[in-house]
C-alpha cells in the first residue's frame, strides 16, 4: 500500500507537524484573570446606601440592632439611623477591632476586608442616601 521509501519520510513528517500543532495550540497568554478580572476583587468605585451599605448592616447587624431589638442602645434600620452611627465613627470603631475584642461587632466573625472597604468608602463620601 505505501512504498517503503515513502513511509520512512512521511511518519517523522507527520510527528513533527502533530506535535507542533499540539504544541502551538497550547500557546496562550490569556487566563480567566485577564480576560474576565479577579472575581474575588472587591469593587469600591461606585458604593451606594441602597445597593451595598444597607445589605452588609442587614445582614450583619440588624439581627441584633433593629427597632425592637436595639442592643446597646443602638438601632441601626433605617439610612438615617445608619448614617448618623456612621459618621460618629461607632459603625467602624466596632467592625474593625481585633479579634477577639468582646466589642467587635458582629460577635464572632467579623466583617470581611470588602464590606468594611465599601462601608469606609460610603463614609468618606459623607454616608449619602443613595
């Protein structure tokens, strides 16, 4: 079926461009980081009361500091009564101390780094109602 003489060229022929198109084909420089970014990036260029703020207090300290139950004195339902702990400083004074601190709220596991940068950075842009 194939001359002899023929095959003995044509199969290291055959290997090589096989193999350099398995290669070449691998060669990208593109990954899931490039193309898409970090998905675990925390995003503080657009922080809002209403899309961010208001969900980190209602999931982390409403539970404890709501109209009927207001520890410490504290009610945190509502932009009004959130924004007024915030700017006194009592909102970050309370989620950024050390663990173990019996004042770190939320007791036991305390905020994570992004929602503590979107609440610095809803506070430094004067705790707007938006």
């Amino acid at each position: 079926m194939f001359n002899m003489n023929m095959s003995r060229f044509t199969y290291p022929i055959w290997g090589i461009f096989i193999l350099t198109s398995v290669g070449l084909s691998n060669c990208r420089y593109d990954n899931e980081h490039d193309l898409y970014g970090n998905p675990n990036a925390c995003d503080t260029s657009a922080v809002t009361f209403s899309q961010d703020i208001k969900m980190i207090i209602g999931q982390n300290c409403e539970g404890c500091h709501n109209g009927a139950i207001a520890n410490g004195g504290l009610n945190l339902v509502g932009h009004q009564n959130i924004s007024t702990s915030a700017l006194s400083g009592a909102i970050m004074d309370r989620t950024t101390r050390s663990l173990g601190d019996p004042l770190l709220m939320p007791p036991g596991q305390p905020l994570s780094d992004c929602d503590q940068s979107k609440l610095r950075t809803w506070i430094n842009e004067g705790a707007p109602n938006n």
